[in-house]
C-alpha cells in the first residue's frame, strides 16, 4: 500500500477511499479536516455532517462501517473544516 497525500478545501468533498471495506489516514495540518462516508460513488452534500479529526488525529485500518451509520458503506470523503486542509491516506 503506498501514501498519498491531498490538500483539502472547504467547498467540496475529495474522494480517500474507494470501494474500499477498511481506511487509514491522518490529518497533518493546523486546520481540521471532515471526514463523510457514502454507499455509492457519489460525495456527501456540501453541508452534510461528518466526523472531525483535528493535527495529527486519524485512523489506522478502521472499518468503514465503524465511521458510519450506513448500511454497507464503501466510500470514504474528506474535506476540510476551513481554509485549507491536508490529508494522509493509504491508497491500494
């Protein structure tokens, strides 16, 4: 598995993990990042709530189910809370 790295902005949800079962990322910028989760390929609404991860909180092999109240999700999304935001994440 190699890392990739994305920068993050306010306005629109970039897809982390797709079609994927288990995530591993981490936020490593000043500004805290939203994390949304989806059954489909298509991002979360703009305003959709997610889960907030502050500098240098993440997660190692999570379920994605464990961040969601979906049934069957597969689809991870991140975007950031305000100005700009990075995201480390494990990609297959």
């Amino acid at each position: 598995m190699a890392i990739a790295q994305t920068t993050l902005t306010p306005s629109s949800w970039i897809n982390i993990g797709n079609n994927v079962t288990s995530i591993t990322f981490q936020c490593i910028s000043q500004f805290p990042i939203v994390i949304g989760i989806t059954t489909n390929n298509v991002g979360p609404a703009t305003t959709a709530p997610g889960l907030v991860y502050n500098q240098y909180e993440g997660e190692v092999k999570k379920l994605v189910a464990d961040l969601s109240y979906e049934t069957s999700p597969t689809f991870v999304w991140a975007k950031a809370t305000s100005s700009y935001a990075t995201v480390n994440y494990e990609t297959p």
